[in-house]
C-alpha cells in the first residue's frame, strides 16, 4: 500500500504565519522539524508545483528577476490542513534503527561488537539529547513562546525524555554486561 503524503501538510502548516520561499521552507528541515521529519529539496520542489496545481498554495510574490517565489496558503490549504490535524493518527511510525538491526544480528554476548556498538550509540544520543536540551532553552526560555508554540514545545520535551530513556537504558545495559 503506498504511503500518505506527508509532506504537503509540513508545508501548508509552515505557511500558516507568513508566506515563504522554496528555500524557506527548505531550511524549515535543518532545524526544529528536521529533528523529527527529514526531507530535501528535491521533495519539496517538486511538492510546492503539486500543491500550487491543486490550489492549496498560491505564489504571492516574485522578486523583480522572477527567481524568488513566495508560496502562500489559500483558503483550500487551509480547510486541507485543518481536516488532516483532525484525522487520528491510526499507524506508528516507520522505524529505521539501524542499530537495533545491528544489535538484532549481535550472536555472542561477549562480543566487542556489541560494546562498541553500545558506546558509539550513547555518544550519538549524548550528543543529540544536548542539542535538544540546547534548543528548548534557546527557544522557550519563558512562558510567552511556550504559549504560541505548545505543541512544538511538547515534542521538544517528549524528544528529551525519549533521548533520556534510551540512555539510561544503554549505560545500564552496558553496565550490565561488563
């Protein structure tokens, strides 16, 4: 079964506060929603013409050479974005963990493998609980931006405790089989 397309709604969610470029939106991916959802600008391109011809986006503003477009929501992106916030989630998400499928594979318990896996594993979530932990003081310093932002707030705080949870369950793993 194919998937759903994900993308268009990031988008049309992106534009709700002010209209934006392509490479706007693009960098959108290299921060907060990059910490959760990944896509390029070879999806996102190809993604605005499509939006654009169902007319849940429209260009507003060209710059005087007609190289920057401005993508702005309609009133059908919206309705479209609102139907779909509503929708349940009903599936979990695709999980691609490549050290669980390393670690799966792992036949002796004695195996330095699996040390090593374990230590670069704790570097990396080290590192990416940091950067989180980084960001939520950088952007929700006080209460005012916690208010206008609550569910990106939440995520931050549900990424912390997953990043948290994962460590602790690799130290004492690791700890364990030493």
């Amino acid at each position: 079964m194919p998937q759903k397309r994900i993308l268009p709604y990031i988008i049309l969610e992106l534009l709700q506060e002010r209209p934006l470029t392509g490479k706007e939106i693009t960098a959108q991916f290299q921060n907060e929603i990059g910490e959760f959802w990944k896509a390029s600008h070879s999806q996102i391109y190809p993604e605005l013409m499509r939006m654009q011809h169902d007319n849940w986006l429209k260009i507003t503003e060209n710059d005087s050479d007609g190289r920057k477009k401005h993508y702005q929501i309609t009133v059908t992106g919206e309705q479209v974005l609102s139907n779909w916030i509503k929708e349940p989630v009903t599936e979990l998400p695709l999980n691609r963990d490549l050290f669980s499928l390393k670690l799966f594979f792992v036949t002796k318990s004695d195996s330095k493998v699996i040390e090593k896996l374990f230590n670069d594993q704790i570097a990396l979530i080290s590192a990416q609980l940091e950067h989180l932990k980084a960001r939520k003081k950088l952007l929700f310093a006080d209460k005012a931006p916690i208010e206008q932002h609550f569910g990106h707030y939440l995520l931050l705080n549900r990424a912390i405790a997953r990043q948290e949870g994962q460590l602790n369950w690799l130290k004492e793993t690791l700890a364990q089989l030493s």
